[in-house]
C-alpha cells in the first residue's frame, strides 16, 4: 500500500477538510476528524484512478518534514492508498 501526506484543517463554523499538497484538487470534508479521515482515503483512491485512466504520473511519495514546517496548513496524516502497489 502506498502513502500519501494530506492536512486536515477546521475554520470555525465549518467541516473538518482535508487536502492533499501532492494532487491539487483532490479535497473532501467531513463533519467530524474520524470521518474526513475515511473520506480522504477515498477522495484519495478515486482521484488516483483517474489519473491513472488519463495516463497522468503519480507523484512520488512525500517527505512529511517538508510539509509539517507549515503549521498555519494545518495538521498532517497519512493515507494510505491500496490502488497503488509499492
């Protein structure tokens, strides 16, 4: 299973959203951490199968000390991605 870094984040009065630095436009929301959680391996696995459809290149896997200097992003995770083999 290959990882991925995304960054949840919450404005007040909103969901919780998640983005992924590595897909721009990938994004999803959920209304609680645990459900952006499972939404964003989903966004993830959808928007990988599309790429892959249209013949575009997966980026390589992030380095998570690039993206966590960055706290104003807010707080980063992995998803893991079973679409992809190692």
């Amino acid at each position: 299973m290959t990882e991925y870094l995304a960054i949840i984040h919450k404005d007040p009065e909103s969901d919780f959203g998640v983005i992924f630095p590595d897909f721009p436009g990938c994004t999803t929301v959920g209304r609680t951490q645990d459900e952006a959680r499972v939404q964003a391996q989903e966004a993830l696995e959808f928007h990988i199968e599309g790429m892959v459809e249209d013949g575009t290149a997966i980026p390589a896997t992030p380095c998570l000390d690039q993206v966590i200097h960055d706290p104003s992003l807010g707080m980063a995770f992995v998803v893991k991605c079973s679409r992809l083999s190692e």
